[in-house]
C-alpha cells in the first residue's frame, strides 16, 4: 500500500482528509501517533519535523505531504476518485479553495482557541481572547447561514473538499459554540454533513477518543 496516514482520531484537522480518504475509497495505511508517547512521537517527527498533523507519506511516489488541505489537493491530484473533492473548472475549484480557507482560518481557529484555553491552567487562561473567538464564531455562523439558505452543500450541489474542511469546523465549533435557533441553516447544513457516510464513518472512529475533548461542564 503505497500512502500511509499519520493522524489522531479527535485532531479535527485530520478529519478533513479522512473524509477526502472515505469519500473516495481510497486505500491507505492508517499510523495513528501519540505525541505524548516519547516512542510516537520521535517516529512521527521524523515524518513531520514541524510535529503537526496530519501527514500523508507517498511512497511509490517519494513523497511526504503536509496540511490537510495539501494533502486533498494532492489525492485529487495523483489519487483522483468518483468524487472530485477539486473541481476541473477553475472558477468553481476558486470558490472550493476559498471556502476550504474560510472554514480553516474564521471556524477551526477560534474553535481551537476555546478548546485550548479550557486545556490550559486556571491561572493561565485568556478571557478576552476567548469571547474574541466566540464572537468571530457567531459571525462566520451568519455568514454561513445566508450562504447555506441556497445550496446543499459548501459550493452549491456537489461535495467538494471546501466540505470536508466545512465538517469537523462546525461540528467541534457547535461543541464550545452552539448554534441554538438563531442560524437554521448552518444547523440544517451541519446536519446533512453528519449524514454523510464519510463522515460518520470518522466520527464513529473518534467515539473512544471523545472523552478527551473538555466539554462545557469539563
């Protein structure tokens, strides 16, 4: 098997090529790393010598990819299946990359600025910082919602890669962020994700690790 993934089941980074992986078909050998075991995480950094997940090894094509945005582009690319997580029309694949960026930079960053400061000591944490980031997730919402109002998915009617960045954003930001009934078209939106067999595949694989994650009651 040429293509090995390196990855954690919770990280919600890794849960965008996974979808990409599952939508397709793809075959891939799963390496699953432990950074707090030293044996793991010394194997994983000699992959990724940033220590950041997910990383995808090619070896029929020499080849380490990093990012998970980077490593769709690249199964598009070299591993290209039914679904085309890329689209071929270059406007159309604009609109994908710019949506795949919205969700990464203005859903999963503030999303992981909430989750890391409940991970951080009681006289470490950042307030402020935190209700910056709750207040950039009630506007990417509003943005999603008049969005969503019209489409299916992310980029009108075809599954495309902006939604597998657009999965585990809104499913983690609605953990530390929920929707309630202001924005029913993000919920609605979030909900036919979550039907999705890619999807659900990973987030059944993520069950035993959800302990981890600090709810809202800790």
């Amino acid at each position: 098997m040429s293509l090995t993934l390196h990855f954690h089941p919770l990280a919600s980074f890794c849960w965008k090529p996974l979808i990409a992986f599952y939508e397709n078909g793809t075959p891939f050998r799963p390496v699953i790393v432990d950074l707090g075991d030293e044996q793991s995480r010394a194997a994983f950094l000699k992959v990724s010598p940033t220590g950041k997940m997910p990383a995808l090894r090619d070896d029929a094509r020499d080849r380490t990819v990093l990012e998970s945005t980077i490593v769709i582009e690249y199964l598009a690319a070299y591993y290209p299946g039914p679904v085309e997580l890329v689209p071929a029309d270059i406007d159309l694949a604009i609109k994908v990359r710019q949506a795949d960026r919205f969700y990464d930079f203005y859903m999963q960053e503030p999303m992981q600025k909430i989750v890391g400061d409940r991970l951080r000591p009681k006289d470490k944490t950042d307030p402020f910082g935190v209700e910056q980031a709750r207040a950039q997730l009630r506007n990417s919402y509003a943005i999603i919602e008049q969005e969503m109002r019209g489409r299916t998915w992310a980029v009108g009617e075809t599954f495309t890669m902006a939604d597998c960045a657009a999965s585990p954003a809104l499913f983690y930001a609605n953990k530390v962020e929920p929707f309630g009934d202001e924005f029913p078209a993000v919920r609605r939106y979030h909900d036919r994700l979550l039907e999705r067999p890619s999807f659900a595949r990973v987030i059944e694989e993520a069950g035993p690790y959800f302990k981890f994650f600090p709810y809202n009651n800790g």
